[in-house]
C-alpha cells in the first residue's frame, strides 16, 4: 500500500477535476448522465479516501500546472484531509442517488451540484493558500446558486442574499488570514503549506489570525454569532443540497479552521487560543438546540440543531487546541479525537435527517410541522429512517450521536488538568453548556419526530403522503446503516482519525480506541457501544419473551381513550387534528422557561370581545440573541453612516470643489509623511 | 473462576433488582398512606396490580403505529440495563467495565425518549402535554447531573460508577463539601426524574396535573405493566445510585467471598429502605408545583452542582 501514496491522491484529483466537467453535462441537459456520473465519481473518491485511511498512506502531494501563473496549484492529501474528504464523498453519493430519484424538482440544480462537491474537494485537497482561498469561495458560490433553486419564492431570495453577505464576510476574513500567513520570503512570496509552515505565525500577527480564521471560517460553519444564515439558507435550499450543506458544507469549514489554526499556525500559540472556539461552540449550541425546539419548519429545526452540533465539535477543537499548548498531548488527542468522531457522526446522520425531510416534502408536500403528522402510516421507510437519525440526534446509546458526545465529555471532564482556577470553572461552564445542549437536543428530536411523523395527519395532503422512490429510500437507508455503524464501531472511526490526531496533536488515540471500545484513559473502563448494544437487545429480548410466556396475546383496536372524550364527529374522519400537541405547543414550557430570558420570546394573544365571531390568534415571537445584538446594530451603524455619506451628494459647488482640494492636500500631506518615516 | 463468580453476582443483581421494585413502590405507599391516617394497601399490592394487568388484552387506539406497541418493551428493557449497570450488593460483576455514569444517564434518556415518542403517537392533547413537560423537566435535570458526574470524576478520575465506588468505599478522600453539595443535587434530580411530588404526582387523577402518566394515557394491559414496572424499576435504580455513590459502605466484592454478599445486601435493603421512607416522608409533607415552576427546583440542583465543582478547583487546586 505505501509503495504508492501519490495513487490516492491522483485518483482524487481527478475526481475533483471530473467533478465540473459533469455540470457542464449537466448543463447540456443530460441531467441524468450527471447525477450517475456524480455518483460513480463520489463512490470511487469514498473508495480512494477508505484506501488512503486503511493503509495508513504516508501524505502525498501533487503540482498542477494550473492556476496563479509562475505557481500552480499544489494539492497535498494528508490523514486530515482524507478523514473529511471521506465524509463528503459519502455524503456526495447519498445526495447523488436522492437527485436520481426525481429529475423534476431537482434538475435545476444539476450543473452546480457536482460543482459545489468539486470545490469542496478542492478546499480539503488544497496544499496552498490560492487553492485554499479558491475552493472555499467556489463552494460559497456553487452553494449560493443552490440555495437560490427556488428563486421565485421571495424568502428563499431573501435567504439567498443573507447567506451570501455572510459568505462575503467570510470571504473578506480568510483571504486577509491567508495572506497574513504565508511568509515573503527573499524568492518573492511562496504560498505553499510547507513554506507556512516554516514560518509560524506570533505575536499580533498569530492573534489577528486567529480572529480572522474564526470569522471568516467559523461564519462558514455555523459558529456563534455568526450562524444566522443556517436557518433560513438549510430550509431555502433543496433538501439533498441542505444535506450537502449541513452534512459537509459545516465540515469542510471546520476542517479548515482546524487546517490553519493547528497545522499552519504552528504549535507555539498560547493556550488562551482555545478558549474563543470553546465559548464560542458552547454558547452557539445552546442556542441552536434551543432553537430547534421553536423553529416551526422540520428544515429549519434541522439547521438550527447543526448550529448546536458545530458548536460542540467547535468546543472540542477548542480544548484540544488548549491542550495542545498546555504540552497535554493524551488530552488533546481525546479533545480531538471526539471533535473529530462527531464531526463525522454529525456529517452522516444530518445528511440522513434532511434526506428525510426531502423526502416528508415530496410525499407531503410541506415543511412545516404543524401541517404534518402521521407519516409513520404512510411513509414507513422513511419514518424508520428519521428515527434512526433522531436516535443520533438525541444522543441516546448505541447510536454515533452518543458515542460522539460521550467522547466529548469525557474530554471535557478531563479539561480540568489544563491547570488555572478560572480556566477550570471555564471548562466546567462550557460542559455545563454542552450538557444543556444535548438536552435540548434530545426535546428537539422528540419534537421533529412526534409532531411531524407520528400523531394524526394534520392535513389532507399529509394523510394522503405516498413514499418516496427506491433511489431516495435507498439513499437514507445506506446513510441509517452507515449512522448505525459508526455507532456500534466508533473505535474504528476514530481509527480511521488516527493519522490526523498524529497530524494536528502528536499523538494517536492508541488503545484507547479498539474495535470495541473508546476510553478517556489507557484503561479497561469505558463505553463500549457493542456490549451496550447487545445488553440491550438482550434485555429486549428478554422482556419480550417473558410477556410472551406470561401476559395475554394478541390485541384489539378500538377509539382512543383520551380521557373519556368522545369520538370524532363524521365530517372530522381523523379526529379534530387540532387537538393534538403541535410543533408550538410541545415547545412551549422551553419558550417559557429559557426562550424568554434567552430568545426575547414573547407571546400574545389576541383574543376576539365577547359577541365576536372571529378566531383567537396566539402570536409568537422571538429573536436570535446574534441578531439582536450584533446583526441590527451593525445594519443601523451602517445606515447611519451611509446617511451621512449621503450628504456629500448635496453640496453646493464650492463646497465640493473645496472638499476635494482638502482631501488632496491631505493625501500629499500623507505621502511626505509616510516618505519622511 | 473469578469471572464465573461476578456474573453470578451480576445475575443475582438484575434478578434481586427487578424482584425488588415493585416492593419499593408498594413500601412508599404503606408510609405515604400511613402518614396520611389511612391503612393503605399492602406492600405486595403492585405485584398483585402487575399481575392483573398481564391477565387483561391490550386496546389500541385505531391509529396506534408499530412504534406505540414496541415502546414500552424498549423502554422497560433501556432501564433494565441501566439497572443492571448499577451495582447494589457488590461491586467489580461482570458489566463493571461499562457502568459508566454518562452511558447510563444516555440510557435512561434513550428510556425517557422512547416512552415520550409514543405519547405522541395516537394524536390525543394528554400525550403531547406529558411528552412535552417530561422532555421540558429532562433538559433542566440532565446539566445538573453532568455537573454531579463532573465532581465525582474529578475526585475519581473516572467516570465509571464501579471505579468512583470503590473509590468512595475506602474512605481515603473523607469527607468533603462537594460530596454533600452533589448528594443534595442529585436527590433533587432524583425526584425530578422518577416525577415524584413536588415535580409530578404519580398518584394523581386530575389529568392537567399528569405529566408522565398523561404521556402514557392510552397503554392499557401488558404494555401499562411494562411501563410501571419501568418506573417501579427507575425509582429502585435512582435509590440505588445514591446509596452506592454517596453510602458506599457494607458493599461486597462480586470476586470476594459470597457469604459477604449477604452483608452487601442488608446493607442495600437498608439503604434503600431509608431513602424510600425518607421519600415517603418528603413527599407527605410537601405541596405539587406548578410546572414552570420546577425549572427552578431544578435550577437549585444545577446551582448546587456547579457550586460542588467550584469548592473543588478552590480547595484542592486541582491539576
């Protein structure tokens, strides 16, 4: 396997490279051709990634005689690049065999899907700053245009613009940060990884970097404050490319935080480093799991539930960077190690969880959770489907969402030993954080399912929703299996992470991590999802076979009790679906105990005089403390300014001739100053 | 041989667990109906009510899923494991490597989660509004109970429940502020996770009081016995907990000599029997709260947890 490590890598590239190629298929109609391109090329780049990892390759780099003139562009895989390429070539696939399924709804999007899959390629393969740069705002755009699908609905245009004024920000943040990186040297400016490298970054220049990674990448992913765009772009957008987006979109930004702040910055930074990326993920996830629990569209719960796991994966880079500096490598490879393991858990059941959504819009015909309802009845594969995802989402044993939260915590509960009274109650805040996150997860999953798949049809079009084709069923089945999987094995996961640990702290989870087993120390305790697993389907078992032997068989059928209510009325042939807890009543307790102190929710209800005939109407409102806060303020500021630009344009003509004779006498006064130093 | 020994001590634990729990529920009775003035019912009564149920055939409602008639078999069993997870007479049995505290606290969610999931299933308001308020009550306990994990894997340096009472048992940490701060949060949390009063009434008849028996509103037979002899079960299990974390004495070794275990399992009867009179004496002697007030009650443990960790770094200038 080590005879080649440039196989892997070529074969990438050329995926990477074919990638484009498909949407100018695409482009030409052959809308179909496309996706099975799509699918064969992400198929083959999963089977290249697997290789990679499984072999243990040594890093690879390669020169392509395209791009800057004089430079090229240089691609480099490594154990980092290969663990996310990995997650977004299983993603790719799975959106790819979704959009198979329907070439209605989803042809609009053919040219730019393989595009948008390419650029992020490119970003994970990229060995240089312009690569880097370049892949990264491609995937902006290809992203934007995908989100703009549905153009003709004024809030998905509304999305659209937000998403990418964010994604201009971001922009103008990393490409500052990557020049402050690379290193001028006397041979004129090189902007190759390994010359970055050479020179780390100190100083100012390493904390002006640093603000600047986490802005203009951490706006990408979803990081607190900057993740007001999530929501609105995840539900605008088609629900295989929101897969794509939240499932490895979010990855690809944080692979590039951790690219720039642990491999090019160099390990000399202090360990204050960490703590902006562990309060920053803590404050972002309980924001996003509690948000989840408002939003009144399955989509946008969705987003906001990725926000809050961004913000744990945030967190755990963010103790591993501590530890990293704090000379802790076993820490900092537990930290890492469960960054990355719930990066990747997170990755594939999201992708599942909107697959799933796609598929209750297509065979419902809505997003929104209050006209949903008994789609178990109805959509029995999908439903299966969205629970095994929301099994992953609440965190509950054996799934990958528990294996990655439990690593999480252990690493959190080994924080401590960073040393420093107020580092330690930090770190105790931020599990606290966490902890409360995973909580409000678990509401949120119960939520999404039980409002939306379970219960009585809300809606005649809910009641007559049909399954999605085999092609989609397929596509959610494999993400379930893979999501199941990564829960029973998280060891081989994290196994699979072993080179990037190596990379990014030194140090490999070693034994920690086994077929069978994750441990926080080099000993025999620990949670082994295996047994837990077979614990369980024993004592299911069990039980079911004691009731079996010992309780009356068999069952009857009749009207729900509920209290002794009586039964519909014939014109109401499910029951009035009113009746039923919807998306805002099952949210209300948390709106009222923490969305009022944290969201500004505030309720009204407008209800009809006496003698009146009209309905009662509950108004619900609440706020995104980032948009209260940050977002508004800036608007104002920038309206206010501009208002005062404004005036310049009303100037007598004297006046603007004398302010353009001021501002060039400035601007001299300026050059001899500045030739005087 | 030793690895035959602790399973058989590991069987005897799920089998001594599950024979004990309805006991437990039946014992609280007899005190709470004893404090109140009344005879009340035997303490055997919860197994004569199991039994009536497993003799009666279950009715569904007509839009019952699959999901509703596997759920209170997946949720009895989440708990089962839970329990087997946490040693009662002796410590070191077979699943000791696994009892760890967050994989049982993430089986109790998966427990919690199921059950809710199904009180949502048929439709009807009462399900919702349990479903809802238990989900609601879950998310204010389970930061608390991190933050008690927290302190005793600070002092342990595990969070492996069988590694912390070991630990306890031989007394070299002594006594400590912040072993106390966390017994008190976690009783708190106790309460609030098996919906005992002031939380929820387990008792009541007036369905807007309901917050878990309104979830389960429309199981009836076989599926209804599984669900209280969960509860019975979970209660058993939070007792337990506290008795082995915070009075880990008298406990056997599952690899010692068996006769001990005899002493082991007075010593669990007896602590198990105090906190479940100690229960019965709390809950006769205090008032139901309103629902939104018990994000309060519950805010008390977090505090009390936060401030055991805080007394910890502070104290003991831990690195």
């Amino acid at each position: 396997m080590n005879t080649a490590p440039g196989v892997w890598l070529s074969g990438l590239a050329a995926v990477a490279a074919l990638l484009p190629v498909l949407g100018l298929v695409a482009a030409a109609g052959r809308v179909r051709s496309a996706y099975w391109g799509m699918l064969l090329l992400c198929g083959l780049g999963v089977v290249l990634c697997a290789g990679f990892l499984i072999g243990d390759s040594a890093a690879a780099s390669l020169s392509v005689p395209i791009g800057l003139p004089g430079a090229g562009i240089l691609l480099a895989l490594d154990g980092l690049s290969a663990f996310f390429l990995l997650l977004l070539m299983l993603i790719g696939t799975a959106a790819a065999t979704t959009a198979l399924d329907d070439d209605g709804g989803y042809a609009a999007t053919s040219p730019l899907l393989p595009v948008f899959v390419a650029a992020m390629a490119t970003t994970l393969l990229a060995a240089d700053g312009f690569s880097l740069v370049l892949g990264f705002e491609t995937m902006s755009l290809a992203s934007f245009g995908l989100v703009l699908t549905n153009h003709r609905e004024p809030p998905v245009r509304a999305a659209a613009l937000l998403y990418l004024g964010m994604a201009a920000i971001g922009g103008a943040c990393l490409i500052p940060a990557m020049a402050l990186l690379v290193h001028a040297g006397p041979a004129g400016v090189d902007l190759g990884f390994a010359a970055i490298r050479g020179h780390a970054p100190h100083g100012w220049r390493a904390i002006v970097i640093l603000a600047l990674v986490l802005v203009g990448a951490g706006s990408k992913a979803g990081l607190a404050p900057l993740h007001v765009w999530l929501p609105p772009a995840h539900a605008a957008a088609p629900s295989h490319v929101s897969a794509l987006m939240s499932g490895a979109m979010t990855k690809v930004a944080l692979y590039v935080i951790i690219r720039l702040l642990f491999d090019l910055c160099g390990t000399g930074q202090p360990v204050w480093w960490g703590v902006p990326l562990m309060v920053l993920g803590a404050v972002g996830a309980v924001l996003g799991a509690l948000r989840a629990n408002i939003e009144s569209d399955i989509k946008a719960v969705l987003a906001c539930s990725t926000v809050e796991n961004v913000g744990l994966i945030a967190a755990g880079i963010g103790l591993a960077l501590a530890a990293r500096a704090a000379d802790l490598p076993a820490l900092a490879a537990l930290a890492m190690g469960a960054a990355l393991l719930h990066a990747m858990a997170h990755g594939l059941f999201k992708a599942l969880l909107f697959l799933g959504a796609g598929a209750a819009l297509h065979g419902a015909g809505t997003r929104a959770m209050d006209r949903l309802g008994g789609l178990i009845q109805r959509m029995p594969v999908t439903t299966g489907c969205m629970l095994v995802g929301a099994a992953c989402l609440a965190a509950l044993p054996p799934t990958s969402g528990f294996a990655g939260e439990w690593s999480l915590f252990q690493a959190m509960i080994a924080g401590p030993r960073l040393g420093g009274v107020v580092l330690q109650m930090l770190i105790c805040v931020v599990a606290l954080l966490m902890a409360l996150a995973a909580a409000l997860a678990a509401a949120a999953a119960v939520r999404l399912i039980g409002v939306a798949f379970l219960g009585r049809p809300r809606t005649p079009r809910a009641a007559a929703a049909h399954e999605v084709g085999y092609a989609a069923q397929l596509a959610m089945l494999g993400l379930a299996l893979l999501s199941l999987l990564a829960g029973l094995f998280p060891g081989v996961v994290l196994s699979a992470a072993a080179a990037a640990l190596r990379q990014t702290v030194g140090l490999t989870m070693g034994d920690r991590a086994s077929l069978l087993h994750i441990s926080p120390q080099t000993s025999t305790t620990g949670y082994s999802a295996p047994a837990i697993a077979i614990l369980l389907g024993l004592a299911i078992a069990g039980v079911a076979w004691v009731v079996r032997r010992r309780a009356v068989a068999g069952h009857r059928r009749g009207p729900a009790w509920d209290c002794g209510f009586g039964a519909p009325p014939a014109w109401l042939p499910f029951g009035d679906p009113i009746t039923q807890y919807g998306g805002g009543s099952f949210g209300q307790p948390l709106r009222r105990a923490l969305g009022v102190v944290i969201l500004g929710a505030t309720e009204r209800v407008d209800m009809p005089e006496p003698g009146q005939t009209r309905a009662a109407r509950l108004v619900v409102r609440s706020k995104d403390p980032a948009t209260a806060l940050l977002f508004q303020p800036v608007i104002r500021w920038r309206g206010a300014l501009s208002a005062q630009a404004d005036r310049l344009q009303f100037l007598t003509i004297q006046r603007t001739l004398s302010l353009i004779f001021a501002v060039l006498v400035l601007f001299l006064i300026v050059i001899v100053l500045v030739e005087q130093l | 041989m030793s690895a035959i020994i602790a399973l058989i001590a590991q069987a005897l634990h799920i089998a001594l667990m599950l024979a004990a729990a309805p006991l437990l529920i039946g014992l609280i009775r007899r005190v709470k109906s004893r404090l109140l003035g009344r005879t009340g019912p035997s303490p055997l009564q919860p197994y004569r009510d199991l039994q009536r149920l497993l003799r009666k055939q279950p009715v569904l409602a007509g839009n019952a899923s699959w999901l509703f008639a596997a759920a209170p078999a997946v949720s009895f069993a989440a708990t089962l494991c839970a329990a087997a997870l946490v040693p009662s007479f002796a410590l070191g049995m077979t699943t000791a490597p696994l009892s760890d505290l967050i994989v049982i606290a993430g089986l109790l969610t998966l427990s919690r989660v199921v059950l809710a999931l199904a009180g949502m299933d048929i439709g009807t308001a009462f399900g919702g509004i349990g479903a809802s308020r238990e989900m609601t009550f879950a998310v204010f306990a389970e930061p608390a109970l991190l933050l008690v994990i927290f302190t005793l894997a600070l002092l342990a340096g595990s969070t492996n429940l069988d590694a912390i009472a070991t630990l306890l048992r031989e007394g070299s940490l002594g006594l400590r502020v912040s072993l106390g701060l966390s017994m008190v949060a976690v009783v708190t949390i106790a309460i609030a996770e098996n919906g005992r009063i002031p939380v929820d009434n387990p008792a009541t008849h007036l369905e807007l009081t309901m917050v878990h028996e309104a979830m389960v509103l429309e199981y009836s037979a076989r599926h209804l016995a599984l669900i209280e002899y969960g509860v019975a079960l979970r209660l058993l299990l939070w007792l337990t907990l506290i008795g082995t974390v915070f009075v880990p004495f008298g406990m056997g070794d599952a690899a010692g000599f068996p006769p001990l275990w005899i002493t082991g399992a007075l010593a669990w009867a007896a602590k198990v029997g105090v906190l479940a009179v100690g229960l019965a004496v709390f809950e006769s002697s205090i008032a139901k709260m309103r629902v939104f007030r018990v994000p309060e009650f519950l805010g008390i443990a977090l505090l009390l947890g936060l401030l055991a960790v805080i007394f910890l770094f502070v104290s003991q200038g831990f690195a």
